[in-house]
C-alpha cells in the first residue's frame, strides 16, 4: 500500500503551485495556518481555498467550543464542496470528548478528519462512534508527540490495526518534522501524512548517495568561508 502524500497549508498561493504536483494527492488546513495568512473572513478564505483546489481531498476544521456551535460550523463547511473533509477535534478544550458531533456527522455522511489525537485508545473511541462505512480520516499527531518525549509510533501501529475493519477509515501521520518521517509512514502502512510545502520539496530530491550529500556539504562551507573572506 502506498502512502499519500497531502500538503499541511493554508497560503493559497503555495496551494495553487501544489495542487499541480501529482505526488500531493491532498490538503489539510487549520485555524492557526489559515491565521497565519492575514485572512478575517474564515469561511471566504476556505472559499478561495477551494477555488483553488477543486479536484484534490481539503480539510477544513471548525473552531467551535461546544456541540451546538460545532453542528453549525461543520454542516456550514460541509455544503461548500464534495471534496471537503470537515475537520473535528477528538475532545473540546476542556478535554470531553467529541463523540457526540462525530456520531452526527458520520450518520449524516460528513466526511471526517478528526485532529489531535496521540493514542490508539482515542483512535478507538472514534471507531465506536462512527458508522462502519463512514469516510474519516484519524490524525495522528506524531511530531508533537516526539517534542515531548514519547515514542508515538506504537500508538500509530496500533491505530492503523484497529482501523483495517474500517474500509473508509484512514491513519494519518500530522506534525512531521523530517523528510525521513515519509518513509517511516510507508514502513508502517500509514494510509496519509501531510507534509509542509519545504519537506515535499526535500522528499521529490530523495535518493542522493552519501558521496553526493558529502561533497555538496564541503562545497557549501568552502563557499561561505570564501564569500565571508575568512582568515586564519
């Protein structure tokens, strides 16, 4: 099984030059990218987003606190376009559990990208929620996991397990760091793991020798230490 490769951004510039990529077969967005753009208009800038992608997957999230607001915002998201998937965190910011509107939204066939998730318990918690043919996507967030210490990778192994009765249901690797985190993906049967702009760029130049990186290393001190006119 390959794994797919989705860009994590919200500049709809970088999204215009992406979506022409035939290695990036998605997006994933949230509100802290899409703050990072300058946007006000929230719902406007997703329009434009999907302006600019009209034929690859798009996560959306909703910022809503409780159940009601959520309802609202997800639905909302959901009408603009058939290839959306509306992105709910697994719990609120008081730690309950989203299961509530993820039930809703999957017995209202809602495509799901359900965020924040670090373990494979909270991976099964959402399976129990949904209906067996819905179409989620569980993100795991490894990277954030590693910055504090944990080893995230059984939970991922884990949550790819407890998915395989789920046809529609797939493990998503969030937060990479490193180019190299692609091919981990890969080696553990990750279905998807999206990826910043500038690590999809690193992983399109794979397959260097180290007699390659060796010399492009030497080279590039020998240049700045010429271009600084250092002097010993």
């Amino acid at each position: 099984m390959s794994t797919k490769i989705f860009c994590d951004i919200a500049d709809i510039k970088i999204i215009q030059k992406f979506t022409k990529k035939k290695i990036v077969k998605g997006f994933t967005t949230n509100p802290s990218l899409i703050r990072k753009t300058g946007a006000k208009d929230y719902l406007g800038y997703c329009k434009s987003i999907l302006k600019a992608c009209k034929n690859k997957p798009v996560s959306f999230e909703v910022f809503a606190d409780d159940y009601i607001e959520m309802k609202k915002q997800a639905l909302l998201i959901n009408k603009q376009g058939k290839n959306i998937y509306v992105k709910i965190p697994v719990c609120n910011s008081k730690g309950v559990f989203s299961g509530k509107i993820i039930k809703f939204l999957s017995n209202n066939k809602v495509k799901l990208n359900i965020t924040a998730v670090y373990t494979a318990a909270q991976t099964k918690k959402i399976l129990k929620v949904i209906k067996k043919n819905s179409d989620v996507i569980i993100s795991i967030f490894i990277g954030r996991a590693s910055d504090a210490g944990k080893n995230p990778l059984p939970e991922l192994i884990e949550s790819i397990k407890l998915a395989k009765n789920f046809k529609k249901v797939k493990i998503l690797w969030a937060s990479v760091r490193e180019p190299y985190n692609y091919l981990q993906a890969k080696k553990t049967g990750c279905h998807i793991i999206t990826v910043p702009p500038s690590i999809i760029e690193k992983i399109e130049n794979f397959g260097k020798s180290y007699n390659q990186l060796t010399l492009e290393t030497v080279r590039t001190f020998l240049i700045d230490s010429k271009k600084s006119k250092f002097k010993i």
